[in-house]
C-alpha cells in the first residue's frame, strides 16, 4: 500500500502552472519514489470480526484486479471464517494460501496483514498469519501447550459446582478461552526428514462438544486441521497410549502408539492417522454434565507446597489430571524448620513408586488422574541426615510435601 504525493501543482489550460512548479513537482516525485516509508502503509479496516472493510485513502487507484496486494491493520480479531470488502467492492472470502479456511485469530486484533487478491480464486489470500502451523517441534507433543488456567491448574472446562452441573444439558463448551488467552495444542504425527513432525491448532473462540453420551464418562477431543483451526470430537472408549503393536479398528476407539508418536481412529474396519488430541473428560447422567476434568497443559502437574506431612494409617492424594498413567515424578518434602541438617528450603525427593524403611514408608501410587501417598501404621517419615549418616524419624511439623509429575514422553 502506497501513500498519496502532495503538494504537486495541478495543471489545466495550456497556460497554467510554470516551468519552476514543473521542476518542484518532479521533484516532489523523485523524493515520494525514492522514500521508503512510501510503500510501508496500511489501509484501516473499519468493518467488524469476520467482516473486514477498507476504503483507498484520496488520490490514491487500485482496481480489484488479479495479483492486487494490499495491508491491512485489522480491528477485530477473527473468530473464524473471514470476508473482506475494497473500497465498495462486495465481500470476498479471505482463504490461507493452500485456499483452506481461516482459523480463528489468523487476523488479530490490531495486527498489520498482508493480503492478495486472486482473480482465478475470487478470493484474498492471506500470506502472513498469527498461526503457526505445520512441521514445529512444541515443547511436548500431542498435548495442550497453553490454554486458560489459575495458578497453573487448567479451567478449560467448566466444573460443577455442588448441585450444580457444569452442563445443565449433554452439551459442554469450554471457558475462559478468548483472543489473550487462547487454546494451542499439538498434534503429533510421527517423524520426518526434519525431524518431528507436528501440526498446531489455535483457536481464541469457546469450543462446543454437542450430544454427549449420556451415563458414562466421555473423553474430549480436539481435532486440528490443516490451517489450525480445530474442531471436536469425543468418544466414551478410553484412548489407549501403547509404545508399540497395533492400533484398534473398533469405532470410537482411540490409538497412541508413543514411539511411532502417531494418534490412529477407529472406524470399525480400519484405524487412520488422525491429528486428535484430548483435553479433557465429561461425566453424564441422563440429563447433563454432572462433572468435568480438564488436562492439564504440558502433560505436567506441580501441587506445590500442602501442610503438614500425613500421619501415620493416612492417605494424601491429589489431582494431577494428566490423563494417562504414562507417568514420571516424584514426592518431595521441604524443610519449614531446620533438622536433621536440613536447612529451611531444603527439599528431599522420593522417586515416585519408592518405598520401606528409609524413605517413604509403604507406597506412593498413582491412575490416569491422581496420584498419592499412603502411609503405615507405625513408621513415621525417615531421611538421611543431610551430612550423610543413618536416617532418622523426621518431625511432622517441621516439613510440607508436594507432588511433581510429568507424562515420560
């Protein structure tokens, strides 16, 4: 987009203007050609999300032909498919470059994109994009890299809330999900010549899932297309995560073969690679959502510090709603009041699954949803002293525990 050059003498009769204006106007010219700022413009959109509009400023041309670029500063962010009307022409569909549908947020708000017209098409094709799609390498495959949260727990979905369903029918929508706080998952598909091979899904809109099945847990699904934008799916079957052997062709049946690092859907005759990923599950009764959980970004969970230690014959247990019992971690205490050499701030880590006489007594134990630590009837805590020795009894009061647990993949 060009700007206008001002200041020029217009001429009319043979008589006007003069032979120094003609000189200033050439210059005038050569200086606009020659300024780089000239060509580093934008048109204002003043037309609304999914509905973009621009006017050519005064004194400046360009007829809706074939190859047109243009730059636009967008207004609104775009929740979904997009069309743009130029200077009076009608609405035409704004497509990504292999002529897909735009996702939402591919025109952001207060974004500067850079559009051409295709004659053959009828369509302006977006060549910039907020969406990063195609062969990335996120920082965990095959799961949620950021979405909404509070403290680093995922809100994804929203929860009941005493008698109150988190869906009042059998469809569920997603919460807190908007243009500063989107919802980015990666859908793993094996390796390539580049190395992984991964496709980003984006969306700044609220997901719906319609017409759970009803008396059952259903398990939710994100489906990315090509161009990032995603859709859902669910399925009541519990997707299965298996490091090698064949994936299941029965219907609704989900496959994620870790080293193959591929998801698979069954049909009931065949199992085809698919870019599904699941965030979440959704119990029903006959009539509605009665609870929900939401997974947690990065396939990783911190419960941070929980006062005090159990006692002995007790059970602490929380929720690090990963979704699967792929899982590596470990318990950990802290030191709040100096012993045993241990100075405040002090941690001691206990590989999750370890137990006996010195370390944690009986068990640490985890499912696709929660992880806990179970304790005896008589042993209390016991660490080796920090300067090295036989271990000792810890004193309850003087320690808090927490969880740290990761999917191992």
């Amino acid at each position: 987009m060009t700007k206008p050059v001002t200041g020029l003498t217009q001429w009319g009769a043979a008589t006007s203007g003069s032979t120094g204006a003609l000189d200033a106007n050439f210059t005038d010219v050569t200086t606009a050609i020659n300024d780089f700022n000239t060509y580093g413009n934008y048109l204002l959109d003043t037309g609304s999300a999914n509905s973009y509009l621009v006017t050519l400023p005064a004194n400046i041309t360009g007829v809706l032909t074939d190859g047109l670029p243009i730059q636009v500063k967008i207004a609104n962010s775009n929740t979904g498919a997009s069309t743009l009307a130029y200077n009076g022409s009608p609405a035409i569909g704004i497509t990504n470059i292999d002529g897909s549908a735009l996702a939402a947020g591919a025109l952001p708000a207060n974004g500067i994109v850079y559009l051409q017209y295709s004659g053959g098409a009828g369509t302006w094709i977006l060549q910039t994009s907020a969406i990063a799609v195609g062969t990335i390498r996120p920082q965990v495959r095959q799961a949620i890299q950021s979405g909404p949260n509070a403290s680093g727990i995922s809100t994804l979905l929203p929860a009941a809330n005493g008698n109150t369903p988190a869906s009042a029918n059998l469809t569920l929508t997603t919460s807190n999900i908007s243009v500063s706080v989107p919802l980015i998952v990666s859908g793993a598909n094996g390796f390539g010549s580049t190395g992984a091979l991964d496709l980003m899904g984006l969306t700044t809109a609220n997901l719906t899932w319609a017409n759970l099945t009803a008396n059952t847990n259903n398990y939710l699904g994100v489906v990315i297309a090509a161009n990032g934008s995603m859709t859902t799916a669910f399925t009541t079957n519990v997707p299965v995560e298996q490091f090698g052997g064949n994936a299941s062709t029965g219907a609704g049946n989900y496959t994620f073969n870790i080293q193959a690092m591929q998801m698979q859907a069954g049909n009931g005759n065949a199992a085809a690679q698919t870019y599904t990923v699941f965030v979440g599950e959704a119990n029903c009764n006959a009539n509605a959502v009665v609870s929900t959980v939401s997974y947690q970004a990065l396939a990783r969970f911190d419960s941070g510090l929980v006062s005090t230690l159990p006692g002995t014959s007790n059970n602490a247990v929380q929720n690090h709603n990963i979704g699967t019992k792929n899982l590596e971690g470990y318990l950990y205490v802290e030191n709040i009041n100096s012993e045993i050499g241990y100075s405040v701030g002090d941690r001691v880590a206990f590989t999750i699954g370890s137990s006996g006489s010195s370390g944690v007594p009986n068990a640490t134990w985890w499912n696709r949803l929660a992880v806990g630590w179970s304790t005896d009837n008589g042993n209390a805590l016991r660490v080796v002293p920090r300067g090295g020795g036989a271990d000792q009894a810890v004193t309850q009061a003087n320690w808090k525990y927490g969880f740290f647990m990761h999917r191992n993949y």
